[in-house]
C-alpha cells in the first residue's frame, strides 16, 4: 500500500470512529492486593473448614477419648470399651503359654462367643510402670486377638490377675475368665 493509497483510505473514515480512537482510555488494574486477600481469605475459610468439620461429623466425642473407644485416666471403662467392627470377617487368635505358641482362625460360632466375652469384661485402666506389666511375668497365658486382619487388635493375659492390652495400655481386668475357645 502506498501513501496515495492510505491517505485516500483515512479520508473516508468515519469523524465518529476518528473521535472513539482519540478518546480511548484503558481499563484501570485491580490492584495486587485484592488478588492475593481473595486468595489469603480462601486459604481461612479451607483451615477453618478442616478444623470444624470433624467435630461436626462427631458431635457426641469426648475429648478424653483414645481412638478405639477407651476412656482416657483412671474412669472405670467397663461399659462395652471394647469396640468390634460391624462386620467381623475373621479373628485369628495366638494362644501363649510357657513357650508355646499356638495360632490358629476361630470358626463364625467362635467369633460369636469372643465378642460375647469380651464386651461383657469389666476393666479399669491400671497405672504400671514398664516393669510391672503383666506381659513381664513368667508363667502367663496370654491370649492375642487380630480382627479383621488389624483392624482391631487385643491381648487377654493371665498372671495370677488378669488384664487386657488394648491401643497400647493396660486395663485390670474386673470379672475375669478365660477366653471360649479350645486352644489345642
């Protein structure tokens, strides 16, 4: 295109389009910081929703409690703290006496009559040192429990008294007897 050429295009341009272009001012930024407080206000709303919402899908806990339902202290426990899942596939018990080991999976009768017994146990946490455990006492029978392949596991012992190991702690065991089940 030539100046001849271009020069006859301008002239026949629009006085309307011509004073548009003239007057034509850019849109103005948002400034930063309303960018990042809408990020910032965001980022309080997502923690404030991870802290509340547990506690809202639960509204019944208790803060002394250890997952598992076992009251936390020196409380008496002994309502059904021992909480099996809904669906007992399997358990699988380890029988220990001397140094005998003897493992084997319980029938569906078995299972019955072990979570029988065991949710009708009355214990209490008991304070002990490490040395005092029952599993440091020699001539024990200790009875180990694995549900549904970990999802709960539990310890029965006998050492002249009887406790129960449960999420790490030891609980006195009230009305003691032994586990329903043959071990041979």
């Amino acid at each position: 295109m030539n100046a001849k050429k271009f020069s006859d295009a301008m002239s026949e341009l629009d006085s309307k389009y011509i004073d548009e272009a003239i007057n034509y001012k850019k849109k103005a930024k948002k400034p930063r910081w309303i960018k990042w407080g809408a990020m910032a206000a965001c980022l309080c709303l997502i923690v404030v929703a991870i802290i509340t919402v547990p506690s809202m899908l639960n509204p019944g806990g208790n803060d002394n409690e250890i997952p598992g339902g076992i009251a936390g202290g020196d409380q008496d426990i002994s309502e059904n703290a021992l909480q099996f899942p809904d669906d007992i596939k399997t358990i699988e018990v380890t029988y220990l006496v001397y140094s005998s080991e003897i493992s084997r999976e319980l029938s569906q009768d078995e299972i019955i009559a072990v979570t029988e017994w065991a949710t009708s146990l009355e214990w209490e946490q008991t304070p002990l040192n490490e040395t005092e455990t029952p599993s440091n006492y020699a001539g024990g029978i200790q009875w180990d429990f694995n549900v549904n392949n970990g999802k709960l596991t539990f310890s029965y012992v006998d050492y002249g008294a009887s406790a129960i190991f449960i999420d790490n702690e030891w609980y006195a065991v009230k009305n003691p007897s032994y586990p329903p089940i043959e071990v041979n």
